[in-house]
C-alpha cells in the first residue's frame, strides 16, 4: 500500500504537467515562442543567459527503463562519452518487444522548445508513412531518486514514445543557500519541529481570474520547464503567456511568527518594479495525504501577496518515537523498540545501557538519561531521555540525547548520544514485532556515543533491486545478491598510499562498524586511518538507484552523500562497475579514481556475474572436472567417493553465481524405474565452501 503511494505521489510530483506536455507536444511547431537547438549536448537559454550542460547524462552502458504499462524495454544513450568509442551504425536507441529489436534512432536531438528540454530519435518505419520515434523530455528535479526515468502511455498507433528524465542538470543553478537546506524549523517550545521538505517535490500553480496564474514552490527554487520559465532563484513566479514575473525569491527554511504563532515563509522579489513580495501561510489541515494546494488569498497590506496552505506537515504532531520520512512519505514508529533496556559492550570492553524515547525501570542510568556507561561502581549519563525521532533530507531516522554529565571540564562540553536507525535488509524472524539485530557501538569518543540499531521498522516497502535484465542477452537476468553481505562490509583496494580507507556494501546499507561512523543508512563509505583508527568518515551514497547491466559488465550508482568539498552545490557519489572475471571468485572492489573529486568509481572483478558454463570437460582417467575458465581441477572420487561417479561418465556445468559444480549421469535401474524407461537420474550439486565468506572461489 505504501509503495503504491509512493507510485501515486511521484506520478503527482509532474501531476498537471505531464498532461500538459503531452498536449503540447502534439502541438504544431509554429505554436512554439522560444525554440533554440543544442549543440554537442549543450543549450543557452536567451532569458537569462543560463546554460545547461547534459553531457554528464552520458553513461559507459546504454540507460534502460521498463514500461509499467507494457512490459516493454527501452535503452537509450545520450551525448557522447569521450572515454568510449561511437558506432554510428549501432542504434542509440531502440525498443525490445516480443524478443524483437526495433530501432527508435541513431542521433539525438537537443531542442530547448519553450522551457522543456528534449531529445528527440527518429528510427526505423512504422508504418503508414511514418516512422518509430522516441522523445526523452528532461525535467527538473533538484534530488535524484530511484524512478528518475519514466515511460509514460504511448499514442494509440504504437509508433512515438515518450520517457521523462528528472535530473537536476534541466533546473537552473541552485543558490548555495538552498543547495542542502533541511526547511524545517522549531516552534517556540523546541518540542516539535516543522518539516516541510516534502512539499518541496514538485511546482504548484493556482490559476487566476485574468487567465494568468501563480506557481509556487516552496524550500527550492520554482522549477524551470515548459511554460514555466521563471526568473533564477523564483519562490513564487506569476506566469502570464510568454511573461515571467518574480513575486519573491526563495528561502531555505520556514520560520514561526513569533506575534501571531503562524507557520510562514516570506519571500522578498528582486524585481525593480511593482511590489510583487510574497507571503505563505501554513495551517494545520488533517487531510489525508501531503498532496494538498494552496490558496491564493490576495494582496495583503502595500507591498505584499498572501497565499493560504493547509497541510499536516503544518500541525504540531509530537506523537513519540515517530517521524514521516521526507522523501518518501512513510511514517516510522518505533515504539514497539522502546520499554526495554539494551545493553551494550564497544570493542573496546566499556559497557553502555540505553532504551529509545524511554527508560524502564530496569535500567541502571541516572534519573533521566536516555543512555549511560555503567561499571560495577557507578553509571554516568550520555544524555537526557528524548521521545521525538528526527529525520533529515539524507541519512537515517534518529533519536539524539543531549545534555549528559560533564565531559570536558576545561570546555564544559557534556556528553550526548546519537541512536541511528537502519533498515535491516536481512531481517531475524519477528521483525515487524520488535525484534532488532542487537545494536552496535559505531564511535564512543569526542563526547559523542553513536549507536546503530537495524530494524524492519524503519525500512521502505520497495528497497534497491539488486538485479536486472542483461540488455546484450535481452532474457538473461543479472543477479547480485550473492555479495550482498550482513555480517561485515567491503573494503576497496586503493586508498592505502593516501592514508584513506573506504568501505562499501551491495544494494544495503554498510553493516553497522565500530569506528566507522558515517550516516546511518550509507551504503559507502571513506575515513582516514591514522594506522590505529578510523577517522573524519565521509557518505559517499546511499543505496536507492537500481541496476544497469549490458553485456559482462553492471553498473551500481549511489547518490546524495555528503556535500562535495570542491562544489559544496554537489553531493559525493559512487559508481561501481562489476566486470565478470570468472577467476575471481566474490572478488574485492578496487578505488578507480575520483573524478572533480566529487564522484568516485570503483571497479570489482567478480565471477558472480559471469554467464554459467554450460559444458566442463570430465576426465574420466583421473575421475576429475577441468574448469579451463578458472584453470582449476575438482577431483571427484575423493568428494563424491560415496556415489562413486567415476564410471558414470557425468556431464558437469559450473555456475559462477552459485559457486557451485553441478552434475548430471544416469544408471540403469530395470526393478525400482521401470516407469523411466529403467533408467535412475542424479543431478549433482558441489558448493565451494571456502574457510572465508568473502573470498568464494567459483
């Protein structure tokens, strides 16, 4: 249920404008007011002077999407990579129906046509005159998320498609302001805390009488696109025919009006004319849903348009131990972890008790404390009790007790303590009824105890799909399960000569570490290391972005770490080619480099990804299987000395992804199979069992 909301809300997130764009573009081109062409994936907007650059939507593979509606598979590229050599007479982009490929273009065209941003492939005949064509439209989106590519209902004739790219390359530049702001605020009593970040996921107009009308959005800049070409930076945007108007400049964060206790964003134009400022007010509204509009409510005072939002994000809702996620929409309640003491031990042998958003009686903590380390003799508290879990734009939800006893006497520092929740992707039986991998001491140093908890309960209904279609070997599925590991983490080669070390997991979150403390929630990770610890620990992503696969290579990208030292209006992110290797067993990623240090790329041979060998040549002389792929011998008879296969003459086929040898070979049995023709089957599994989990050789 609330992965069909999710659905819903994202198709809602484009809402009136995917219909728009879809009347548009049946349009005549002669209705068009602003058509500039892009050249060598570049377009200039003549408004404002911005330009967009899309060649980073270039990718080492094609860019694959499936059509909910069909079934049906789309790649595509776009732009040309320099590191990769162009085939002009191989498609750029084409369609698999029924096992059958059919060319949708060679060449893309970049057209800027009223504020969408389009590339247009024109393929092979359709019939009736016409031809196959693909139109990808790129929206602005100012946060990446895993459905950033979309096909939308075809036209009845089955010949033009169309797919939306939410990126954030179609929006214009980003103030540094409102690069990684949260939106939230406190109210006056520091108990409840507004978030109004998930009204941030999309534009939001209100038509006038005059045929003009307002769009405004809220936290982020309106977003540039068709026939919403607003001023850069524009909260609220009056749009009337081909004019754009700045009725206030965005802002970062809402704010309480401490004389009317009214939840407010006021933004201020830069428009030398006119008093065209802007004024939202939020109000409490239990509707159900976030999807709600607001309301134009007129000029207010001299200078000043009032608008009037009703929404649940504007209540004061302080039930404990829960919180919305701001992305998504789902609520997480962690009150089934609460009533009860947990008692910890960190690696280096100090003891810890804590409880979430309550203390039982049971606990040996000082009145009050949420979290204390306790020997024979005493306890000392890390931090006052809190009931109110917190989430911010990334990461993972948390809960934060501060004010502990006095840590540092020279500084009056005080201990606090952070308990970060992750969701376990590997859950213990009785999950969903409290049930919680113990948790892990991540850092208990610099006055700070970070704690990790693994819980179903603060998981999405849909996770990562950590597989997907072969699109050189269109049925082949690739699967990369196998690595993904929830007992410990990877560590890459690579980073040894700089003093850095970097962490990562397929497809999950990395397993909670002691000493290495990124966000809850990481799925990779860099820290320095000093020879004895781990410090200074950097997110390189999360893990939220499906698959890419072509050929004996797959590609995994995660998104939104930490800002970028050298563009803070970037966040860090990772790539991870896997390369079928069939020697090298689960194999270890190995730090590539680091483009505009801002983007880190990893490679890692493995032989789960490697297609099976069909057929492995058995020696019948020494009773043995010669893989040649992996140059390995398996004798047989000392293995499978109990079913003596030696004289069977088996047939033998490896499978990578497995780890294992798989045979098959007959003998006749007339009395016990006379309804098989007399003939008894074995089929035959071997699985490696190597002494480390992390080092399986095929």
């Amino acid at each position: 249920m609330a992965s069909s909301r999710r659905r819903t809300a994202a198709m809602q997130s484009i809402g009136s404008t995917a219909v728009l764009l879809l009347q548009l573009l049946m349009a005549t081109a002669a209705q068009s007011k602003l058509l500039v062409n892009g050249t060598d994936c570049i377009v200039r907007d003549p408004l404002y002077n911005v330009t967009f650059d899309f060649n980073a939507l270039s990718s080492d593979l094609n860019h694959h999407v499936t059509s909910e509606e069909s079934g049906e598979r789309f790649f595509f590229n776009v732009c040309d990579d320099e590191r990769q050599p162009v085939n002009r007479t191989e498609p750029r982009a084409y369609l698999m129906r029924a096992g059958r490929k059919i060319t949708l273009g060679y060449e893309p065209h970049l057209q800027l046509n009223d504020g969408r941003f389009q590339f247009s492939f024109t393929g092979e005949p359709c019939g009736n005159g016409s031809h196959y064509t693909l139109d990808i439209i790129l929206l602005c989106s100012y946060e990446h998320t895993p459905e950033d590519l979309r096909v939308i209902p075809h036209t009845p004739d089955q010949c033009r498609y169309f797919i939306f790219w939410d990126t954030p390359l179609a929006c214009q530049p980003l103030p540094t302001g409102l690069a990684n702001n949260r939106c939230t605020v406190r109210d006056g009593t520091d108990r409840h805390a507004f978030n109004l970040l998930p009204l941030a996921g999309a534009n939001h107009e209100i038509p006038l009488p005059d045929g003009s009308r307002f769009v405004l959005s809220v936290c982020k800049p309106v977003r540039y696109g068709h026939l919403t070409m607003c001023p850069p930076g524009t909260g609220v945007c009056r749009v009337n025919g081909t004019e754009y108007q700045d009725y206030g400049q965005a802002v970062a964060d809402p704010k309480v009006d401490t004389s009317t206790g009214r939840l407010v964003m006021e933004m201020r134009s830069k428009s030398a004319t006119g008093c065209p400022n802007s004024l939202i007010v939020f109000e409490c509204g239990r509707e159900d849903g976030l999807e709600t509009v607001p309301v134009y409510r007129g000029l207010k005072g001299n200078c000043t348009h009032e608008f009037l939002w009703r929404t649940p994000l504007a209540c004061r809702d302080t039930r404990p131990c829960s919180v919305t996620n701001p992305i998504t929409g789902t609520r997480y309640d962690l009150g089934l972890l609460a009533n009860r003491t947990y008692t910890l031990t960190s690696r280096d042998n100090r003891t810890y008790e804590l409880g979430v958003c309550h203390i039982p009686a049971s606990s040996r903590c000082p009145l009050d404390a949420g979290a204390c380390e306790v020997s024979a003799k005493q306890s000392v508290g890390l931090g006052a009790i809190a009931s109110e879990l917190q989430y911010e734009t990334t990461g993972a939800p948390y809960l934060l007790y501060r004010s502990g006893a006095v840590c540092d006497a020279t500084s009056g520092r005080r201990w606090e303590t952070r308990l970060e929740f992750i969701c376990e992707t590997d859950p213990v039986e009785g999950g969903r009824t409290g049930v919680v991998v113990p948790p892990t001491v991540v850092e208990n140093g610099d006055c700070q105890l970070v704690v990790h908890f693994e819980t179903v309960l603060v998981c999405e209904p849909a996770l990562m799909a950590c597989g997907a279609y072969n699109e050189s070997t269109i049925d082949q599925y690739v699967d990369l399960t196998p690595l993904v590991d929830s007992t410990r983490n990877y560590e890459a080669r690579g980073g040894e000569a700089h003093g850095r070390r970097y962490f990562l997991n397929v497809c999950r979150p990395l397993v909670p570490q002691y000493g290495l403390s990124c966000r809850g929630g990481a799925a990779a990770c860099e820290a320095t290391f000093d020879g004895v610890t781990a410090r200074n620990e950097t997110t390189l992503g999360f893990p939220d972005v499906s698959l890419v696969v072509a050929g004996d290579t797959v590609l995994m990208k995660y998104l939104r770490g930490d800002p970028c030292p050298q563009d803070p209006v970037t966040n860090l992110s990772t790539t991870v080619e896997f390369r079928c290797q069939p020697r090298a067993g689960r194999g270890t990623p190995v730090l590539l480099e680091i483009e505009h240090g801002c983007h880190y790329r990893f490679d890692w041979a493995t032989a789960v990804i490697c297609p099976p060998e069909r057929a492995v040549p058995f020696e019948q002389g020494n009773c043995s299987v010669h893989n040649a792929a992996t140059g390995s011998w398996i004798r047989l008879d000392g293995v499978l000395e109990d079913l003596s296969p030696c004289d069977k003459r088996p047939t033998a086929s490896v499978d990578y992804r497995a780890g294992a040898l798989n045979l098959h070979y007959t003998v006749p049995d007339a009395v016990n199979c006379s309804h098989t023709n007399g003939v008894k089957t074995f089929n035959v599994t071997v699985v490696c069992a190597p002494d480390s989990p992390l080092d399986r050789a095929a």
